[in-house]
C-alpha cells in the first residue's frame, strides 16, 4: 500500500477528531455514556469536561467511532477506531490518556501537527503505530 495515501487518512482521521476534541473545554456533563449518533455538535456539546460520549461519523470514506471515556488519574480517556479500505487490514485503533489541554493544543490548524506528536506518548494502538511509520518515512510533517 502507498505510504503517502496512508497517512494522509491517519493524519486526517486523527486531526478531524480532535478537532472536536477542543470542544472539551466547552460546558456538558452527565452520567453515563451518551451516544450522538453522527451529530458532531452533540459530541461537542457533551464533551466539556470530557464526560463519557461517543460519535460515529464518516469523511471521505473513512468512518470513525470516538468515545470520551470520562477521566481517570487527572486524565481524559479517549478510545478511536476509523475504518477505511486503505489501511492495512481495514481498520485502526487509538486509546489516549491525555490532559485535557493536550486536546486543547490540537484545535489549533497551525500547530495540529505538531501537537499531534505531543499526544502520541499519552497514546497506544494500531492507529499510533501507523502515525509513527507515517512521520518516520516523510509522509506527514513534523
């Protein structure tokens, strides 16, 4: 598989998600897990201090689930998968454990890429390995 093509639907999943992820900082709450169907602007909205919710979107063929799953140890816990039919075996997964502010940093355009780099480390999974591989053979900017 094309190398390039590959991180461009990492990076994009990646970026696109944690753009709402800025939206933590927003108001919401509640207990439980609340499931926005593919409403973007519900998953803002419940996001606020990272209470449990989840969304199910797709953008260019790449469909992603991402669940807050509230925090832990001062920690937001976040869990990603995208499917699409360009990565190797179809799908990728991403489980964070980051500050809140690490997912503030990456509502910036400007510096997402580079905060994207600051969040791996709090970051485990398939979808963190393709990242890696992406900025290590050129692909992606640093």
């Amino acid at each position: 598989m094309d190398m390039k093509l590959i991180a461009i639907v990492v990076v994009v999943a990646i970026v696109a998600v944690v753009g709402v992820a800025a939206f933590l900082m927003m108001g919401g709450g509640g207990s439980g897990i609340k499931d926005c169907g593919s409403d973007m602007t519900c998953f803002a909205q419940s996001a606020g201090n990272c209470s449990p919710v989840k969304v199910v979107y797709t953008v260019a063929g790449v469909t992603e689930l991402v669940e807050l799953r509230g925090m832990a140890n001062g920690n937001c816990n976040m869990y990603m998968k995208i499917t699409s039919s360009q990565l190797p075996g179809g799908s990728a997964d991403l489980t964070c454990s980051a500050p809140l502010q690490t997912f503030a940093e990456l509502s910036n355009s400007e510096t997402s890429y580079t905060a994207l780099g600051t969040m791996m480390p709090y970051c485990t999974g398939s979808l963190k390995d393709l990242y890696t591989s992406a900025m290590n053979s050129g692909a992606v900017p640093q």
